[in-house]
C-alpha cells in the first residue's frame, strides 16, 4: 500500500468527504450503512480491507484493529475507601485525520475514527479514548465501503487492593476492567488504574501471608494446561483497626507448543530418532498486573533424529505481589518430567513428483501433575524414480473369477498390483413353444460383438464390464444366451490388464418325453427341450443350458388352416359385385356374398361363403400373407391392394389380388347412412354410391352388415362367422374355419 496524490478523482473523493464532514454529530455506524449493492463487495478481518470481485480480492488496505488509550495512574487523598462505580460515559466517534492510499491501481482513502468516553466513580474521573480505521474504495465510479469495524468499549468491573502505607497515607490501589469489542465480537480486555490514599494514624503491626491456592483453570486444543490461577490469603494488623484478612489472586499464562508442521526434501526416508536434551529455563520477559509482578519464563527441550531436530517450547509464569509495603511470593509450576515420546514415521500420498510420509515426534511432560504431550511435525519429501511393469499375468480363482496382476519395480522396491475379474453365462428363461412337428433340426449358432455394459472404479483400477450375445436355436425358434466377462486399467499407469474372454466350440440339444397336456380343447404331446453351450475361459472348460418346453398338436386331428397363419383374428361379412360378371361384360356387376376370416399373419377368403379346399386342405388360391416372405415361403399370394373405376364416376372399386384375377378389395361404400365394408390388414376405401343404384347394383335397401346383420365367435383355435345371406335378414346362415 502507497500513499498517493490525487487529481482526476478528487471530485468522487470530495464527495466521499462531504458524506464523512457530518461524522462529528453522526455515529459511525450511520456513516458507514451507505455501502453500494452491486457485483463488487468488500470484507474485512483484523488487520485489512478488501474490494472483491467475482468472488476474487482485487485490493486492500491496511487498517489494524482498536487501539487503546486511558489516563495513566495518579493519586487523589479521599476520606475514605467507599468506591462506587458510576457510568461509562461514551461520546460519539469522530473522524481525526485520513489518508489517501491506492492498491493494484484501485484508489481508496482510510478515515481514523476516535471516540472518547469518560469512566465515572463516586471518588474520580478516568478519561480514554479508543482509536480506528474504516475505508472507502473508489472503484469504476462508484463508492464501496469497507465492512465496518463495529468497534466499542464497555466497562466491565473494578477492584481495590490495599498496597501499602507511607507515613499518615494508607494507599488503596484502584483497577478497571474494560472490554473492547472489534468485527462483532469480544476482542480483549484493557485495565485503568487510580489509587487513592487516606490519612489515618492506624499504625501497620504486623503483615503475613496466611496460605496459598494453585488451580489450573483453562486448557489449549491439544488439552494442554492454558491458564492457571495462583492465590495467596493474607492478613495485617493494624494499631486502631486492627486485623484485616485479604485474598490476592491473579491469572497465569502457561503455554507448550512444537513449531508449525514444515516439509524437507530428503534422498530416502531412512530416519532414526536419538536421544532428547531439555535445556535450563531462562527469564524472558515481565508483565504487570496491577499489584501483581510476574516474571516469565521459558524453557526448551530438543528431540533430535539422525536427520535433523525439532524444538518443543515450554512457558510459564512466576508472581510476586507487595501488600503493605512486603513482597509476597506467589505460587507458581513449572513444566516437570520433560520426556522424549518416540516418533512415527506414517505414509501420505505422493504429490508433486515426490513420495511422502509424515514424521511425527511427541514430547510429554507434566504441569501441575496435568499431563502435557505436543506432537513436532514434519512432511519428508523423497524424489519419485520411474515405475515399471516387470512382469504380469492372469490366474484362474474359479468359475466366474481370474485374478489380472502385474509387477511394478520403483527404485529397489517392487510391489504387486491386482484385481479380480468376473465372468459369466446368463442363460435364457424357461419357454414355452407351441411347434409344428417334432421334426427339429439344430441351426448354426451366431455369436454378436461384445458390448459395453459398465464401468467402475475399484481402487487403482478402471474395470470394465462386457456382454456379448451367443445365439442357438432350430428350425421353429431361437434362444439367446449372454456371455459376460470383464476387462480392467491399471489408471495410475494407463496399463491394460490381461484378461480371458469366453470361447464356445459346440452347442447341441436333447429333448425327453413329458406328459400330455390339454389347452382349449386340443390336446398337445410335450417334451421338455435343454440346449446346451460348451468351451473354454481361460483354458478352463464351461458349460450353460437353456431349458423350454414344446408342444405339437396331436397327430391324428385335423387341421384345416396352415400353422404359419398364426392364431384367428376377426371375421366379416359383405357383399362385393362378382368379379367374373362385371369385367368379362364391363357393365354393372351382380353382388355375392364374402366371408373373410383374418389371422395373425394373413386373410382366408370364402366368395359366396364357401371355404374353398383341395381335397382336405385349404386352396392356396385363397389364402394371403400379409407380407411378402410369408408368401413367398408358403407359395400364396401376397395381400396387396390396388384402385380400379370404368368411366362411370357412379362406380368405383377397390381390389386386390388373391389369385390370377383382381377381386373388389376392402372398401366402404356409404347409402344415406347405412355402411357397406370390407376386411383388409390396416387400409379401407370409401366409396360413395347414389342412393337411386343401391337396387340397381343389386345390393339391396339394407346394406349395413354390421352390427345388425353379423356376428363371429372364437373358440379355441375355431372362428365362426354368422351372416344373413344375400343381406337378407331373414335368412340366417354360418361359416367356420378351424385352427388347432
């Protein structure tokens, strides 16, 4: 911090001032409440103030804490010692000077505050003051205000203490206690002295000291002794008095420290303690406590190693007080059975380039017949040497775990890193298939690529867990088995570890007979199905099976739709104009009935509902798959659609192809209200015909097969569609096609 002169910002400085000139009718802490909310703030701790930014100290200046100032000591002759304490009486704080400082190219300017305050008894007046900073920073043309310092003094109590006599004069030693506060909080306590003296003829006798108390009252955070009180109880007799009885007491600083934890870059951590020494106590200071002299004392004790030593400090009080004109010594302790507590030498972790391990050598001794035990510290810092992998390797554990290790050589020390890896094979659930025929033939098996599936860390490990799907299966389904293994990084070093992945040679499967089952009517033979994986991890031999169960219809029965058809689905019925009357003579067509039954996978068509067959099967010229490998692979037509309409915009038809020839296809077909549909996977037509041809298209008044005219069942694998035939209501007709 410099001081500075100022010139461009004199007027934000002045401003600042004519806020500042009132501080002599204003109080402090109004003055200082102006402070500006923006992005910039300040902070202050005993010693400095703080502009900060962004969360970042950008300048500062010095301004301390509270200083002290009371009247020293005097006499004053009184009638007699009756002393009462009055008030504290406080004027409000004024600025005395100020000084204009700049930091780190931010301008400020630092105002001394003072306020005076007069301490009131019965017999005297005490006059003091106390003394301290605030700040101001001037800062893109704006005003911070330092936190303020929230400084004040309060009194606290006073005490007499007789000291002695000379000649007619009997003195009486007056002591003020005051309590000085900083930032909010108690910041220590300051004392005022007076003494008074009063005639009297009452001659000293005799004076002696009568006993005398020692207590340890506080202690440190290592739980040292901190504080102690020492006590003498005393009496004088007087000629026209006569006895008077007196207790003197006083507080004693005692401390025991090691110094601050330090770091030393040594060539190795090869370090030997050896023997202490514990030097003689020496006087280094004195102190007054009112009446009471106390002389100060430290002593040393040194703990060495083949390296270097620490220096453990001891320090403790001896007073002495006068009463009536004798000296008394008062009870005091020093440090006894000073003792050499060993050290130990613990790791840390490396940093910097360099190993680490924390020496820490304790002392102990006794205060008081309190024990006293401080710990010196030390980080010993030793150059790292290069790491290497010597060798490596993976061993079997059993069958879900190997063990990935390797070998690191640094400086002459070799150690062993490792980590257990797990594998397995997730075999599928247990199914259930329904199948054809027990004729089943093994398909070849497909193994996928592996797949990422998890990673975590484990120690100095990254590892990394891996599926990869391993397929089996027959002509009628597949299963899936999963093969799991895992894969670890050796992060410290980035060094891949050796790992094993699942190998499969063979697969096959085996069934075996189970009992007869009845579902929906039908009856199935079971067999339960087991297909097995084999190979090796690690050169070691495994195994998984996938377990399901099969059902095949009971031969014997009849069947009339093919298995790949799937479960029934729906049935409709509609009237549709017949095909072979309307294109061979391209004039209107004469409607017939339509009955289409819809499957999981394709439609069974009836014209004139009649289920059309070749001797006991279904004619594939009416079956249709509604997508082209189905119909490819079972030699039927695919249901595709297509549009179709003659020059007579009152008739238009839809199609679509289920043998050589094209047939009306699903479509709508709306008469006043009524509805005239059509079945097809996923895609209707509307069609509008005037209501004057409905009989002329011979499709009749009532053309609404659903819901009034039409109804299906399914029962088992067996759908029955109920109809009105040529849409008479009258006559009521059926038709069935089974699945088993």
């Amino acid at each position: 911090m410099k001081k500075i002169k100022f010139s461009g910002w004199l007027s934000v400085v002045l401003l600042a001032m004519v806020v500042l000139s009132s501080c002599d009718d204003k109080s402090v802490d109004t003055v200082i409440r102006t402070k500006s909310v923006a992005s910039v703030d300040t902070d202050r701790d005993e010693t400095h103030g703080y502009l900060i930014e962004g969360g970042v100290k950008i300048a500062k200046v010095e301004l301390g804490n509270v200083w002290f100032w009371i009247a020293p000591n005097d006499t004053t002759v009184v009638d007699e010692i009756n002393l009462a304490h009055t008030k504290l009486d406080k004027a409000k704080a004024v600025v005395r000077d100020s000084i204009n400082v700049e930091d780190n190219g931010v301008k400020a300017r630092v105002y001394t505050y003072r306020q005076t305050f007069e301490d009131k008894y019965n017999l005297y007046l005490k006059q003091g003051y106390i003394e301290w900073k605030e700040a101001v920073f001037f800062y893109k043309e704006k005003v911070y205000w330092v936190t303020p310092a929230n400084a004040a003094i309060d009194w606290v109590s006073v005490k007499t203490a007789a000291v002695g006599r000379e000649k007619s004069l009997a003195y009486t030693l007056c002591t003020s206690d005051y309590k000085l506060s900083f930032l909010g909080k108690e910041l220590r306590q300051e004392q005022g002295l007076k003494t008074l003296a009063t005639e009297s003829t009452d001659e000293l006798v005799s004076v002696e000291k009568t006993g005398e108390k020692f207590e340890i009252l506080t202690y440190d955070s290592n739980n040292n002794p901190k504080t102690a009180r020492s006590t003498i109880y005393v009496q004088s007799h007087w000629s026209i008095s006569g006895l008077h009885r007196d207790t003197l007491s006083v507080l004693l600083n005692v401390r025991s420290y090691a110094p601050a934890r330090d770091e030393k870059v040594l060539s190795s951590f090869d370090i030997q303690t050896k023997t202490h020494s514990v030097g003689t106590a020496s006087k280094y200071g004195n102190r007054q406590d009112g009446v009471f002299s106390i002389e100060q004392y430290r002593q040393l004790q040194t703990l060495k190693n083949t390296l270097f030593d620490k220096v453990i400090t001891y320090e403790y009080e001896k007073p002495t007080v006068v009463y009536c004109g004798k000296t008394f010594e008062m009870p005091w302790r020093a440090f006894t059975a000073i003792s050499d507590g060993g050290a130990t030498l613990t790791a840390m972790s490396a940093s910097g380039g360099y190993d680490r391990k924390l020496y820490a050598h304790t002392a102990t001794a006794t205060y008081d017949g309190k024990p006293v035990k401080n710990v010196a510290e030390t980080v010993l810092k030793v150059k790292q040497a290069t790491p290497t992998i010597t060798d490596e390797g993976l061993d079997w554990v059993d069958g879900n775990t190997t063990k990935s290790w390797i070998k690191i050589k640094t400086g002459n020390q070799t150690e062993t890193k490792s980590i257990n890896l797990k594998n397995k094979i997730m075999a599928p659930s247990k199914v259930t298939k329904i199948i054809a025929s027990w004729s089943i033939t093994r398909k070849a098996a497909q193994k996928g690529s592996k797949k990422l599936v998890n990673t975590q860390t484990s120690g100095d490990f990254q590892v990394k867990t891996y599926e990869t799907p391993y397929t089996v299966g027959n002509n009628f389904f597949t299963l899936e088995f999963t093969l799991q293994h895992q894969e670890a990084v050796y992060t410290p070093m980035s060094h891949t570890m050796r790992h094993a992945e699942y190998n499969i040679t063979s697969d096959s499967f085996t069934t075996s007979a189970l009992s007869d089952v009845q579902n929906s009517g039908k009856t199935y033979e079971r067999k339960s199905y087991t297909h097995s994986i084999s190979g090796t991890f690690l050169e070691h031999a495994v195994s998984s099976s996938a377990q399901a169960e099969l059902w095949v219809e009971k031969q014997g029965e009849e069947r009339e739709t093919p298995h790949w058809l799937g479960n029934p689905v729906s049935a409709l019925y509609s009237r549709v104009p017949d095909p072979t009357y309307f294109l061979d003579n391209n004039q209107n067509a004469k409607f017939v009935d339509m009955i289409v039954f819809e499957y999981e996978h394709g439609l069974v068509v009836c014209p004139e509902g009649v289920v059309k067959k070749s001797g006991n099967t279904l004619d594939s010229h009416y079956i249709f798959a509604f997508d082209a490998t189905n119909a490819s692979k079972y030699g039927v037509k695919q249901c595709i659609h297509a549009s179709w309409s003659n020059s007579n915009a009152q008739k238009k038809y839809s199609a679509a192809y289920y043998d050589s020839r094209t047939y009306p296809s699903p479509a709508t077909i709306s008469i006043n209200n009524g509805l005239w549909s059509w079945a097809g996977k996923g895609w209707t037509k509307s069609i509008t015909v005037q209501s004057q041809h409905a009989n002329v298209m011979e499709i009749g008044v009532e053309v609404t097969p659903t819901p009034t005219t039409q109804s299906y069942h399914i029962n088992g694998g067996k759908i029955t569609i109920e109809y009105c035939k040529n849409n008479n209501r009258k006559d009521r007709t059926d038709t069935s096609l089974d699945l088993r």
